[in-house]
C-alpha cells in the first residue's frame, strides 16, 4: 500500500480521484460518488485514502479534513471530519458531503476542494470540478458517462465505424476524449482490452493458452492485433486525454470469453489486471476496472448452450478474489459489471451473493423488456449489498438491422433516461464510440448519423445547463 502512496508523493493533481503530497505532508487520494455530476437529490460522498509518512509524524495522529465548494464568489463548507492515521500505513474512510452543497444546484464547474491537516505536517490540498443539476429525481436526466471501444468484437454490429477505429491515431483518441467532454459526457468504460471471439462452454482457452489479441502493448499476452494501421498505444493515449480532459474511467479487463467466470478466466484476469494496474495505474482519471465478460440475468439457465451448473458459485469467487486484487492495490477504485437486465428479477438471491463483491453494477436492457419492473429489483438486490448502480442505456436501435449498430434519436434517449431511469444516479451510454461523433472528427466514426446525434445532444447538453 505504501509503495502505491510512494509513487505519487509529490504531484499535486486536479482530478476525479486525485493524489496530493508534498514534503512531510499527509499522503491523500480522494474519490468523489458520483464522480463527476449528480443531481441534487442525490446524496454525493467524499472517500479519502490518506498516510503519514515517517518524516511528517513518528506516532498516530489526527487529521483533519475539510471540503469546501466554490462556484463563483459562492463558498460553502461541505466537509468537517477527523481520521485517524498511523505512521506508514493507509486509512480509509467515506463521508456524505454536507446538505450545504445541495443547495448550490444548478451550478457548473464547481471547485471542490480537500484541505487535508495533521500536527507537524504541512497541509496538502486536493481539488475537483464538479456538476450539478435540479431535476427533483435522482437522475441528472443527461448522458453522463458513456463504453468506449478501442475495436468493436462484433464486424456486423460494428459495420459503420470499424474500419475507422482500425485507423485511429493517438491523436484521434485525444480528439475522442475531448467530444465526450465538451458533450459533458465524462465517465467512460472501456470496453475491452483483448479482442476474443470464444464464449463459455465453446472455448479450449486456459490461462496459459489465450488466443485473443491484445489491442494495447501487451507482455502478459503479447499477440497484438494485426491490422491497427497506427502501432503506438492507444490505451495510453486514451488514459491521457482522460487526465487532460478531466473525463474518468474505467478500464476494461477482457475479454478472455463470454459469459466465463471460471477459474482459467479468473487466473487469466488477474494476470492482465496486474500488467494493468503496473503500466497504467497511476493515471488520475482511472476510477475502477470493468470485468467485459458480462452475464445473462438468469445465469445463462435460459441460454443451455452456455450454460453451466457452477455459474453462480464461480462468480461469487471471481469477483471476491478479483475485487479483493484490486482493493489492495487501490482501495478507491471500483470492479464495475455489466449484466442483461432481463430474468433478474427472478433470480434475486443468487444476484445478491454475487453483488456482495461487485463495487458496481451496469445493467442493460430495460427498453428491450416489456415487463418494465426489472430496474426495481435490480435496485432492491443493490440496497441489499450496498452495490453501486447505474444503468447501460443502449444508445442503438433495436432490433440491430443489417447496417449494425445505428445511434437512436436523441429524443427517444432522453425520454428513455426520463421514463425508465429517474432513480438512477448515473446513465452510461452503449457506446459513444461510432455512435456519437463530432462532425469535426478526422475518421467520421459512424458516419453522418453518429454526427448528427451528437450534435442534437450537445444541443440538448447547453439547454440543460441553461436550465
């Protein structure tokens, strides 16, 4: 844990989860939920991973920290809290921000700032932007994060914006990074790492013998895929236009298979988290991990030609040896999950002991199911294991028809987000990668269609800032 501190002792960053540390000052991450923007009806929290090294305290001590907010000539507290702290070692520890930063909706590019205190240490400031609006639900009734894609798995899905991913620049995906932010788009999930074709139950892949292609310059499985016109590495590209732009995300472990959460493919996602966290972990716009894998609401019981008797014991383990990994690497950070939405519901208890060990979970779905009471399941199984929840809005039409995925009319997204989704807190789009682009983008991803819905929501984006 100190080696993590270490590393980052002396930058000073404005960002999503941000380290701050000078000499003999407390060492502090911080971590906003939700990250970037909520609706003021949303209770927002602060988390803090602080220590004090030898040279600012030799015997436990007490720090302070206070949370002010600032937009304008506006200043309110929203923090007062003490914690804590032995020498050499890390404390962590969450608060609810004060009712006082509710008040300040509808507010734009709020300054939040973390003033961490100790006796015999110099202060350390860390400090956020931060949104929020006053929609009376929990909703902020806006796209607020979105998948990114660095090649899509599926040719046909993907028809209108493949081609133009396999040409993609650094430059490029600088360019990606910042439509998402100007949009206010600003959590993004990485879809994938590896591009692999295998399902559970259809696949003689074990961890030492993967015969995906790493779309990122890989030693853990170094076959890369052939046919990136440009060989520099996207992924970092991507992770440094998050921290540029102030866009956070969570990065994608997978795909070693569909739907496999057994033991090769728990071995395997350990090994590339670990490669990972090592080459990237230290960018201050990574919140968490996204396992890709995804599953079937009813643990693949309706679906015999994937299913397996061990489904749900073999996800409890992933995800309690998965999260496990990387909470003692970075206690802040989420394991993010996606699941189809539909046949949950009957499946509650099972769902739970899974969730137990899920930081956070992204259905997807709901428009496609004509029941319309899964989302409220989903949230009681949530409330029952103190999951996250936001939802994956597809953002395409559906059914998918033979020229792939095709972005939806803003309208219709927006009066999904307002009719399904008023008690969540976050709403990510599936995906902003060929279905949202700006029309100034070199490669045009998606085409005129993928234009014009991002230029009808950025339309809709400045309204809603408006109030």
């Amino acid at each position: 844990t100190m080696r993590a501190f270490n590393a980052c002792r002396y930058h000073l960053i404005v960002a999503c989860c941000a380290w701050a540390a000078a000499a003999a000052s407390p060492l502090a991450r911080v971590a906003l939920d939700p990250p970037f923007r909520a609706s003021s009806a949303v209770q927002v929290r602060a988390s803090a991973w602080v220590a004090l090294p030898a040279e600012c305290a030799q015997q436990d001590a007490t720090v302070s920290v206070v949370g002010t907010a600032q937009y304008g000539t506006q200043v309110v507290q929203v923090l007062d809290e003490k914690l804590d702290v032995s020498p050499g070692s890390g404390t962590v520890k969450s608060w609810p921000l004060l009712p006082a930063f509710a008040s300040m909706a509808p507010a734009d590019n709020i300054t939040i700032t973390f003033t961490f205190n100790a006796a015999s240490c110099d202060p350390v400031e860390v400090s956020f932007d931060y949104q929020l609006v006053k929609t009376g639900v929990n909703a902020t009734l806006l796209i607020d994060g979105a998948f990114i894609d660095l090649l899509h798995w599926d040719e046909g899905e993907a028809l209108m914006y493949n081609d133009g991913l396999r040409q993609m620049t650094q430059q490029d995906w600088d360019d990606q990074i910042r439509y998402m932010s100007v949009a206010g788009i600003r959590t993004a999930v990485l879809q994938a790492g590896f591009l692999d074709y295998d399902y559970v139950k259809q696949t003689n892949q074990t961890c030492d013998y993967y015969l995906g292609q790493a779309l990122y310059p890989s030693q853990a499985y170094p076959t890369q895929y052939p046919n990136f016109t440009d060989k520099a590495d996207k992924l970092e590209a991507i992770l440094n236009a998050c921290d540029h732009y102030g866009v956070r995300i969570l990065v994608g472990v997978g795909l070693f298979a569909w739907f496999d959460m057994r033991s090769e493919s728990l071995c395997w996602h350990q090994k590339v988290f670990d490669e990972l966290y090592t080459k990237y972990g230290l960018h201050m716009s990574i919140i968490g991990w996204y396992v890709s894998e995804e599953m079937f609401g009813s643990f693949l019981y309706n679906t015999p030609q994937f299913w397996y008797p061990m489904a749900v014991e073999s996800m409890v383990k992933f995800f309690d040896t998965f999260s496990a990994q990387v909470h003692a690497k970075n206690p802040l950070h989420f394991v993010a999950f996606a699941c189809n939405s539909q046949d949950f519901g009957n499946w509650l208890f099972d769902w739970e002991r899974v969730l137990k060990h899920v930081d956070l979970l992204l259905p997807f779905g709901f428009a496609r199911d004509s029941s319309f009471d899964t989302l409220a399941k989903v949230e009681e199984a949530c409330e029952v294991t103190g999951t996250r929840l936001w939802v994956d809005m597809e953002l395409f039409q559906y059914p998918i028809g033979p020229d792939g995925l095709v972005p939806k009319p803003v309208a219709d997204v927006i009066n999904e987000i307002t009719d399904l989704y008023p008690s969540v807190q976050n709403v990510v789009g599936y995906e902003f990668t060929g279905l949202m682009d700006s029309p100034y983008s070199r490669l045009h991803l998606g085409g005129e269609a993928a234009a014009q819905m991002y230029t009808d929501y950025l339309d809709y984006y400045a309204q809603q800032l408006q109030g």
